[in-house]
C-alpha cells in the first residue's frame, strides 16, 4: 500500500521537475514539447497532492487500531518448533526474525472489526510481476511473504477467553501467557509465506489473570521503557463487541466442523 508521504514526495518532485523544464526551455529548440512536459508535470503534481489530501483525511476519520506492540517494542517468542523475534517500527511497521532469516511488513489498520478485532494486518498480495520480482529478492529460505495479524480480542470471561484458545491453538504453533498475550505462527512454503498472528485478550477491559495452558516464559517482551511499555492496554469497547465476537467465531468454529465432516465422508 502506498503511504500518503509517497504522494507528497511525488508532488515536491513533480514541482521541481516542472520548474526544471520552465527554467531551461526559452534555451531549448523543443519549445513546445518543453512546454507539454511542464503542463503534464504540474497536472501529475497537483494530483498526487489530491491524493495525499484524501489519505490524510481518511486516516483522520478511521477509528483508532487495537494493537498489541507499542512503538519500538521487542517480542520474543519461544515455542517446541522454533523462536521467532517481532521488532515494532514506527506505527504498523514490523520486523519478523526467525530460523536466520528476516521480512518485514508494513500493516494496514482495520477499517472494521474482523473477527472481533480492530487491529492490523498484512495479507502480502501479489499484484503483478512488480511484487512477485520483489519477493524473490528478498526471499529467505524460499520463504518471502508475511500474513501477518495483530489485534486485541474481548470476552466477557476467563472461561470464555480458554474455549477460544482451545479451538484457536489446534490451528499451528500457539502459545500464551497468564495476562492474555498470545502468539501462533508457522511456515508455508507452498505459498512462500511466513505467518504469524499476534492477540492481546482481554476479559472486561483489562488483561486477564490466569489462563488454562499458559507458559509465561514463551512470551517476552522489552520496551526501552520496561516491560509495562511495549504492550497497549485493552481497549474498553462495548458489550455489543464481546457478543458479536463470541457469535462470529462460534459461527467460524461451526464452519470449520461441517469441512470437516465433509472432507471425512469424501
């Protein structure tokens, strides 16, 4: 996704690219031409500045993500099939390291809650040889594209927290800690994908005490400000969130079972 200083970058150099051509072209024998390139840059440059008006004004009016890191936050995990270390950039901005290797991802904020949820996150399309000639430089391993998730989830109780987990964790590699923070992630080579899901529970606005099949060690996370640093609080959110996402993902969940079934009787 192209960010709004693309645009404004796009608008500085369409300017100077037009002063440029009106500075040299009463020299220049290809007067009329000079002239058109001028007209086109400017037309270029004003509507790079329409465009970078438009994206300011609609990240002003979308409604502010539930994340899980704070800027500048470290995460390390530790699971049975490997580490993974999560570095937060500025905003949306993650780094994923594990097993030697290293992508980064620049997220996009929820527009709407998804599953409960009005995190971030980046399902790494591809559109067109631009972007499949980009992952394969920066390919590791055979492994160039971050799915990645990040959001908080609400529940109304620790017992309604543990029977999402049971059901969310037979997924890939899971783990979690006893105040709510959860990570799971895997490797699909099929698709090139490195993925990674990272939720903050919480139980009533705020982080839970003690979680069934939590590993407090598995999770670590540093802040240049100490531990209480590196993560966002829970948001407070209406009871009208908690039992939409209890509905969304019982109706998931039921989903998911009748696949199943089908995929047996096959």
């Amino acid at each position: 996704m192209l960010s709004a200083d693309f645009f404004w970058w796009m608008a500085e150099i369409g300017q100077a690219g037009a002063w440029l051509l009106h500075f040299n072209i009463s020299t220049s024998s290809g007067y009329s031409f000079g002239m058109k390139m001028m007209s086109l840059l400017r037309i270029l440059s004003v509507m790079a500045l329409v465009v970078y008006g438009s994206i300011e004004v609609q990240a002003a009016t979308l409604p502010a993500p539930e994340l899980v890191l704070r800027d500048y936050a470290r995460l390390e995990l530790d699971t049975p099939v490997g580490k993974v270390l999560v570095h937060a950039g500025k905003g949306l901005e993650r780094t994923y390291e594990w097993d030697g290797c290293s992508l980064s991802s620049s997220m996009f904020a929820r527009r709407s809650r998804w599953y409960g949820s009005l995190g971030a996150y980046d399902p790494a399309g591809r559109f067109g040889p631009i972007d499949a000639l980009r992952d394969k430089f920066r390919a590791c391993k055979g492994i160039s594209r971050t799915v990645v998730e990040e959001g908080q989830i609400h529940f109304d109780d620790e017992q309604a927290a543990e029977a999402w987990i049971k059901r969310y964790s037979t997924i890939s590699t899971t783990v979690w800690t006893n105040d709510g923070l959860l990570a799971q992630w895997r490797i699909v080579p099929s698709r090139d994908q490195f993925s990674f899901d990272l939720w903050r529970i919480c139980v009533r606005g705020l982080p839970p005490k003690k979680l069934g099949g939590a590993k407090d060690d598995a999770i670590k996370v540093f802040h240049k400000d100490g531990p209480s640093g590196a993560l966002h609080e829970c948001a407070r959110v209406g009871a009208e969130v908690v039992a939409e996402t209890q509905k969304v993902w019982q109706e998931h969940w039921k989903q998911v079972d009748e696949w199943n079934a089908r995929a047996k009787r096959q």
